[in-house]
C-alpha cells in the first residue's frame, strides 16, 4: 500500500498490548499517513509498564497517566482515557484517521463512531481480538501473525541453511491456524467462500472479475484478512493465484480474478 499523506492519531491501550510490538505498530501506522498524535495510556505507576517505559523516548511516544481509583483488576481503565481523547481529537477536525491498538472488544463502539464522521479506522491487536472489533475497522491486523514472521525472518537471515523444506512450512502452517488459543481470524474455507461469491456477483460474461473490486470487497467483509495468517507471507493476489480454486491474470497492468 502507498503513503498517503492522511494525519492519523495513533492510541495503544499499553495495558492491553505488550511493547515488543512496538516497531510494528509504527511501520504499520506509518502506510496509512503521517502520525500527527503518538499516546500509550496506561498506569505508569506500575511495574507491569516497565517495558513500555523504555520504548517511549525511542519512539517519540507521549505517555498518557490514568490513575486506578479502584483496586478491581476486571476492567482496565485506560479504555475510557483512551476513548474520552479520541473524541476530543475528533472534534478538533485536525486528523482523517485513527489507528487504535488493543484487542479489547469495549473499543468497538468508538471504532463504529468514529467511521460515523468518515474517519479512516485502522486496527492492531492480537489473534484473540473478538471478530466484532476486528470487523468494526476499515482494516485490521493480528500483530502476534506479524511479530512471528519478522522473528522468523530474522533466524532465517542469521543462517546460511536452505529455506525451510516443504514439509515444515505445512507443520508451521498447520500450528498457526489450527491451535487451541481462542481467535478471531476467519478460517480460509470462509475466505474462500465469500470470495467466490464475491466474483460471481462481479464476473464480466467470460467469467473474469476486475481483482480491484474484489479485493476491496473482500477486505470490508473481512477487515483482518492477510495471507499472513495462513502461514504465508505474500500479497493476496500472489496468494489466490497460488490457490487451487482460482485463476489469476494481468492484462495491460490490471489484475482479473475468477473461479476455476
């Protein structure tokens, strides 16, 4: 995706959202626009932010107090710091979009508002967000999904071995999508359903559907959809064409799609 130039507010619920996702988080935000606001809200009273602490200056972040007034443990109360400044921020009419990090499903009301005033809404947070966040931004990505590949591409850079074979990238693969944690990702027999309804209801007479409306229609049916969450790490028109139930091709630059 090219950088436009949007302003963009960036909010990390750090008591949600460990900080070794922080580089991520920025290159990811970083797509979308230039980051006119960089806040992390939390107790910063406690030991629990403590490696959160040490990210802030590297990443130019602006630290966020909310005291806790309680000693209940059930609700982090950050969230309605975190909510309250986006409303304000909204107001101000000084952004065009938001990006909110967290996995926690009481963010989905505000994510709903501010798409109400025509605010680009990018999501991040890991694989047990609940699907009714995921679906509440214009897009969303498992920050867990991502941090794995970048670890996995560092340990392949540190050795001169050949790529991994055939058999561990299904082992990989398998253990990525069909582990016992609770998550929100969509399993690909979906994908690929929706998806073939989706060129059916745009295919051309002979069959071929413009990739672009697909893909757009797609993503907004599911915000969190990337190959990556299937183990591979490639755009999603590379992805599909390497499927068995679709043909891909490119006539004059534009991408076309259909069911085998």
């Amino acid at each position: 995706m090219a950088i436009e130039t949007k302003s963009i507010a960036l909010l990390i619920d750090a008591e949600n959202i460990s900080s070794k996702y922080i580089e991520i988080i920025i290159d990811e935000a970083n797509k979308y626009g230039n980051l006119t606001y960089r806040r992390v809200y939390g107790d910063w009273t406690t030991d629990y932010l403590k490696p959160w602490k040490n990210k802030i200056h590297d990443f130019a972040l602006t630290p966020i107090q909310q005291n806790t007034y309680t000693k209940s443990k059930s609700k982090n109360v950050s969230d309605f710091t975190l909510i309250i400044d986006a409303m304000d921020i909204l107001y101000t009419e000084k952004v065009e979009g938001f990006c909110i990090v967290s996995s926690d499903s009481d963010f989905t009301k505000l994510m709903t508002r501010l798409r109400e005033d025509n605010m680009l809404v990018v999501g991040m947070g890991e694989s047990k967000t609940p699907v009714s966040l995921v679906n509440a931004c214009e897009t969303f990505s498992y920050l867990d999904k991502m941090y794995l590949e970048n670890e996995d591409e560092k340990e392949q850079a540190k050795k001169e071995d050949p790529p991994a074979t055939k058999d561990s990238q299904k082992k990989e693969k398998k253990s990525t999508t069909n582990g016992k944690d609770e998550t929100s990702i969509t399993p690909m027999h979906r994908i690929e359903m929706e998806l073939k309804n989706i060129i059916e209801s745009n295919k051309e007479d002979d069959g071929w559907a413009y990739w672009s409306v697909v893909a757009s229609l797609l993503q907004k049916k599911y915000p969190g959809f990337h190959p990556r969450n299937y183990g591979q790490n490639i755009k999603p028109l590379t992805f599909f064409k390497r499927h068995k139930a679709f043909q891909v091709k490119i006539d004059e630059k534009v991408a076309y799609i259909k069911i085998k």
